[in-house]
C-alpha cells in the first residue's frame, strides 16, 4: 500500500470512528443490514427484482438472507427529522411515490434527497410484544413498530387483499391510516420487526418514539361521556374510543391556550366562534385533527379553563352550560357518531387549568 493510500485509509477509519463517515450500504460486506418483517405473516420488506433503478415498488417476500433488496440501514437525519430506510443493493431511500397525503399512495426506492416523504419514525405503539392475528392473539415476544411516515403521519401499510387475515407474499407497501392499538384490525397490516442474523431484537439502529401520556383523568371522563350518551344520547352504541395520538392534539391546543390565551381568547368576543378554537399557527380544530390522520367530527373540538379547573368541571359546562357556545359542546358530547376522543390539560397562569376535548369519525 503505497503513503497516500495508507493516510487515506487512515483518514476513513478515523472519520467513522467519529461517526462523521459511515459505510457505503451497497458493499455486501458492509455489516448492520437490517431485514423488516411484518409481523403478523412473517414475511419480510424487498424491493421488487433487486433492481437499482428509481421508482422500484416494495412488497413482502420471503426472507432469503443472501438477498441485499431485503436488507436495509436506518440512517438517522439528524435533529429529531426521523430515519432514512437505505436499501443495501441500491443505496436508494425507500420513501412515498410523490408528495399525496393520501390513504393508498405506494412506496417506492428512489434516491435519497431529504425530503420528509423519504423520513420515517418507529413508533412504539406500548403493547410491542402482541404479535397480530386475525383472531386477535399474540404469540411469542417480539419487538414490534408502526413506522410512521413524517411527511403525511401515515403508517407503513401492506395492500391486503386477505384483510383481516395477514399480508401475503407480493403484497405492495403503502401509506395508510395508523392502527392505534394492537386491537385495531390494520394492526395485521402494519405491526414491524427487526431481525439480523436470524436474531429478533429491538433494532439498535433505532429509537422507538413512544405514544405519549394522557391525563390521569382521561379514562372517568370518557365513562362519563359513555354515560351521558347511555342515558341522552338516543343510540344503539354510546362507547368511545380514547386515543393517544388524538389526546396529543388536545394536549398541544391545551398549552397552546395556556402560553397564549391573550391572543387566542381574550382577543376574540365570545361570540366569535374562532375564540379558543384558533390555534397560534392560525390552524383550526379540523387542520389540526386531519393532520394526524383522523376524519374530524362535524364538532370536533371542546375546550374550556377555569382555576384548578377539574376534568368533572369541565365536563359540567360542556354538558350543562352551553348557552354561550357557538360550537354544540353538549352536541358533541352526545353524538354517538363520534367514535374517536382525544383529551389534552394543560397548567397556565393564576392557577388557571385548560382542557380540550377532540373528536373525529375515525
């Protein structure tokens, strides 16, 4: 080896011990390909006919360990973005077909460019051990994903013509409305591992960002809602479904109204049916709701503050003393149409405390 190529070589394993250089994904001795398993069939991500070329469908297959269209690296953006899925034959990004937010858009390799349509996060979904069945069951203990595209927070999806059996060989990857627990029945479509050399494990590679807390009180005010709609709600079905990602849009407009309620509250008459449902960013309930996917309700949003304010007060004016209101917050409440909840406090000045309440369709 002559001087300038030992320096060089040098220089390289210095850069990747910094982490400032990592391996080329395409030299089949590079080691950390990881493959993507549906959980529910076994089967495993691949890009069709391990061609390098961009705009490759991606679809479930078999697992063959020597194939590099089924191995991928999880390179990290950087700054909270997400991860980029590399696949290892290629070096490309597996990534949405265009910029739709739309259910059904397929996902494709194509080469890596940044942009959010290319960034995934891993998302635990807090019941990572249930394996999917159509039979609701759960087998043996395996690490388990929603992958959840930054650019529409829509899910990594299999196109299902067994539903709600599980994916079979050949079935295209998609984006499509998040399972939100292991008892909706798209979880067959969308529950993910990671395995590398015939070793199940929680992929190293990654950090899982985990489904966010709700309030304490969250579940006695969905009896109570269930209550209110049992006994006036004239319906077959009263129940509700508390979700955590909908309860993380209420959670954010709650402590938006706290941080800036001078300019979202006390600014608007109580007549303007913009007071307190307008966001700082100038979003409404509906934008922030279809944002994470949901179908908002006809009245998607409550909101209501008072000092120390309890979750019983709270529902005590919505149901009770809605003289005021512009939006129909006992409506809401009552309409056993609305199927999904999402319930956010937050803690403000003078004691204040600020609950919102979201519903969506689905």
């Amino acid at each position: 080896m002559g001087k300038n190529a030992s320096g060089l070589a040098l220089l390289t394993a210095l850069l990747m011990g910094l982490g400032l250089l990592t391996p080329d994904p395409t030299k089949a001795d590079t080691p950390g390909g990881e493959f993507i398993y549906n959980q529910s069939s076994g089967l495993v991500v691949n890009v069709m006919n391990a061609r390098p070329e961009d705009g490759q469908y991606i679809n479930l297959w078999p697992r063959n360990d020597d194939a590099k269209n089924e191995q991928f690296d999880f390179v990290d953006a950087g700054g909270g973005k997400g991860y980029k899925i590399v696949a290892r034959h290629s070096g490309k990004c597996l990534g949405l077909y265009g910029d739709s937010k739309a259910n059904g858009v397929q996902v494709v390799q194509w080469a890596c460019n940044g942009g959010t349509n290319q960034l995934w996060e891993f998302v635990d979904i807090g019941d990572p051990g249930c394996i999917p069945s159509s039979d609701g069951g759960c087998g043996e203990n395996v690490v388990g994903y929603l992958i959840q595209s930054v650019h529409s927070g829509k899910c990594l999806d299999v196109d299902n013509d067994n539903f709600p059996n599980p994916p079979q060989r050949g079935g295209l990857l998609q984006q499509w409305k998040c399972a939100r627990t292991t008892g909706d029945p798209w979880w067959v479509n969308q529950a993910w591992g990671l395995e590398t050399s015939g070793q199940v494990h929680p992929g190293t590679a990654v950090e899982p960002r985990p489904l966010p807390p709700m309030p304490p009180d969250s579940k006695q005010m969905v009896d109570q809602i269930i209550q209110a709609r049992h006994d006036e709600g004239n319906c077959g079905d009263p129940s509700v479904r508390l979700d955590p990602r909908l309860s993380e849009v209420s959670r954010k407009h709650s402590e938006d109204l706290a941080a800036n309620y001078a300019t979202l509250i006390d600014a608007y008459p109580r007549s303007d049916p913009k007071r307190g449902h307008i966001g700082s960013g100038n979003t409404m309930p509906v934008d922030r709701i279809k944002a994470e996917g949901f179908t908002p309700a006809q009245r998607s949003e409550n909101w209501s503050y008072g000092t120390n304010q309890t979750f019983a007060q709270a529902m005590d004016n919505w149901l009770h003393h809605d003289e005021a209101s512009n939006w129909g917050h006992r409506a809401a409440i009552l309409d056993c149409n609305y199927k999904v909840l999402g319930v956010g406090k937050a803690n403000g000045h003078n004691s204040r405390v600020y609950w919102t309440q979201n519903f969506a369709l689905r």
